[in-house]
C-alpha cells in the first residue's frame, strides 16, 4: 500500500514517519510546494530506514513527488497536512479521484463551508477521517468501549485538561483562531464523542495571565468552558497557554459505576504536597511526545479504512459538532452568558 501525505511541515512530517512504521504501508510518497521540502523530508525518512527503523517493504524507497495530481494517481490514500485554507480544494480533489484522505483539523475554517464540504463528502462514497488524533488514542478508544457497553453506568461528570508547556509564537495567534478553535477544540470533539449526547448549552469564561500579546489578538491564555449534555451529565474543561512542569493533557470520567482516567500517570506534570502523593518526574514537552500512541494508531486506522478494512471512527460530519461548540464558548466568553449552540446537533 502507497499512502501520500500531503505538506511536510510539521505534522506531516511526523504523519510520514509514522506511516513509515506501519508493516502494512510499502511506500510513503510526499508532496509540498516549497520546492526542496519533500525531498529532505524522503532523505530523512529513507536514511532512517522508515521510522520503524526499516526499509520500504516494496523494496522501493519513500519518495518526493511534483505535484499532487502524482500524488492522486499514485497513492491509495492520501494524508492532507497543508494550511487549513487549502484542505477544502485538497480534498474535493481526492473526492474527485476516489481517494480516501485523513485531513488534519479543521477540514475548513468556516462553518458554511465546512457544512457544504460535509455533504459533498457524504455523497461522493469516499472516506475522509478528520486528524483529531485523540478518538485513536487507545486508552481513549478503551474508555469510549466501556462506556458504549455499560460498564461505567450513567455518566456523572466528565473532567478534562489541557495545558500547553510552553505558549505558541505570538505570532501565530491572528490566524489561530483563537484558544475555543485551536486549544480546546480537541475536548470539544472528544467529549461529546466519549459521552454519546448532544450538549445542550455552554459557558466559557477566560483570562490573559501569561503574555499581553494574546489580549492584543483579541485572544485568552486561559479558559473554562462548562458543557451542560442533554441527559443532565455535565464537563467542565480547563485550559491553558503555559505549563512550568510540561505538557498536561489528561480526561477523567465520573460515574455511576466506575470513575476512570487517561493521561494520568507517572509523567503527569503535577506535583501532590501529600506526602505519600505523586510527584512530577520526565512530563512530556508537548503534543508530539503525550500523543505519540494516538497518532501512530492513527496512521494504521487510516490505512486500514483506506484498504476497507475498518470503519471510519472520525467521520467529516463530527466535525461540525465541534466547530459549532467552540463559537458557543466564543459567544459566552464574550456575552458572560451560557449559550445554546447553534445549528442544531449532528449527533
């Protein structure tokens, strides 16, 4: 199987070393308009042997290509990882060619257009995964498992974390689309996903307390958002720009039969001042590292989708959820005032 990744920035660099790693995946082609890119990014992959550290297992080498009408006829499924402002016209045109694409979030900026994009999605047949790496976390997968089956009972509270070691670039933060849509947008999909419910209202509140810049981008630092679910059960999330011990993003689930964590463990950044209580020892420094499980499984869902072999758990249509949760915590962080989302559920 040949998977394409699209833009080999950041990300996608570490999409492709991961896809590197998968025995099911035989060649990892690139593309990036910076001329130069995908060739670096090939050489650095085939001078590691692939992530895993072997080969292509067609006997080929991971490689650049001109552009992405190769990348279409070349590959069986395409990873899209360009700017957000080209995801639309990427992946109308794997639409177009049949090609199952994972695109990293969001699959568009606007809402109207992420909606029409949806449909276009839903008609064409095609599978599209959307890149919110967390529903691929196994621990996250597991927890979402007992709570389908029963296991946890009705669902009181659902508590999550999610601060950054270190704050963005300042620079970054005009066209972040601010701490709701860039931070918190990965809990406003992952725990109305967990829980199973539509939410049926929203408070947000924030503070700037770590750099004036984000005040002048008309942004927060910090923020608390609280999910009200139609079943009664509520979330309240918290969120943040700066971390001194390193990158914190855990979940806990309170219930009727069981209440469970994820991403609590010895690398938590948080110090206990009991004295038999847990202290902070190697947390990770960010994003790549916490999540390294949930993006490898990533890369191997979507292969296995791509060759028809499992299902989507990360369908276009979610995504819309979301995007319409995080301008309701926009609008009451404005107003001071709970708000009910707009735009009825997809759920």
């Amino acid at each position: 199987m040949r998977i394409g990744v699209a833009g080999v920035g950041r990300i996608g660099t570490m999409h492709a070393g991961h896809l590197a790693e998968l025995p099911e995946v035989d060649q990892v082609l690139l593309f990036d308009p910076v001329p130069g890119r995908a060739e670096r990014a090939a050489e650095q992959l085939d001078g590691a042997g692939g992530a895993g550290g072997r080969a292509s297992a067609s006997g080929g080498t991971h490689r650049a290509v001109a552009d992405v009408d190769t990348l279409l006829a070349q590959a069986d499924g395409i990873v899209v990882a360009t700017p957000t402002t080209t995801h639309p016209e990427l992946v109308r045109r794997c639409l177009g060619a049949g090609v199952p694409v994972l695109c990293e979030k969001p699959v568009a900026a606007d809402l109207d257009e992420m909606s029409a994009l949806v449909t276009e999605i839903e008609r064409s047949g095609v599978p599209v995964l959307v890149g919110f790496q967390r529903r691929f976390d196994p621990p996250m997968v597991e927890l979402r498992r007992r709570i389908a089956v029963g296991a946890l009972g009705t669902i009181y509270h659902v508590r999550a974390v999610g601060f950054d070691a270190q704050p963005p670039d300042l620079s970054y933060l005009p066209t972040s689309g601010g701490i709701f849509r860039d931070l918190l947008i990965h809990d406003l999909d992952a725990v109305p996903w967990l829980v199973g419910e539509p939410v049926t209202e929203v408070y947000a509140c924030g503070s700037v307390l770590v750099d004036d810049g984000f005040a002048r981008a008309d942004d927060v630092d910090n923020a608390v958002v609280v999910l009200r679910f139609a079943g009664g059960a509520h979330a309240v999330l918290a969120a943040g720009r700066h971390d001194p011990l390193g990158y914190d993003h855990r979940l806990e689930v309170l219930a009727e039969k069981d209440s469970v964590a994820v991403g609590l463990g010895p690398r938590t950044p948080l110090n206990s001042l009991d004295e038999d209580g847990p202290r902070a020892s190697g947390a990770h420094p960010g994003f790549a590292q916490r999540f390294r499980a949930a993006y490898v499984n990533e890369m191997r869902v979507f292969a296995q989708v791509a060759a028809g072999s499992a299902a989507n758990p990360s369908p276009a249509r979610d995504s819309l959820v979301s995007l319409r949760l995080a301008q309701a915590c926009e609008r009451s962080r404005r107003t001071g005032a709970p708000v009910r989302p707009q735009g009825g559920s997809d759920r």
